[in-house]
C-alpha cells in the first residue's frame, strides 16, 4: 500500500507541475495581450485588468508548480 501511495503522490505532483506550466503559458499569454492592449489609449481600460489577471495566474501557477 505504501508504494501505491508513492506512486500516486509522484502522478499528483507531474500533473501538478503539467498543469502549473500550461497555466503559466496562458497567463503569459493574457498578460501580454493586456500590455498591448493597454498600450492604446482607449483600450486601456481592458489591457489593465487582463495584466491583473494575468500577474494573478503566474502566481497560482507558481503555486501549483510549488515555487515559493
């Protein structure tokens, strides 16, 4: 039983990290959208938030790829 539990926590913790790499991508993604979009005076108001959400998910994704 003690190796089906190792071997589930080492399954968890790749997905994690899959899943933390992905996120990661998809808020750089966002983030630079939202810089390009802020960049323009009248989209300003759309870019600013998507940085927020984007600085938002580096750290959940940073979380879930356990760097602190």
């Amino acid at each position: 039983m003690g190796a089906l539990n190792k071997l589930l926590a080492a399954v968890l913790a790749i997905l994690g990290a899959v899943l933390g790499a992905v996120l990661g991508i998809v808020a750089g993604l966002l983030w630079l959208v939202g810089i390009i979009l802020s960049a323009t005076i009248i989209l300003a108001p759309v870019g600013i938030p998507l940085v927020k959400l984007g600085k938002s998910l580096f750290s959940t994704s940073g979380d879930l790829m356990h760097l602190s």
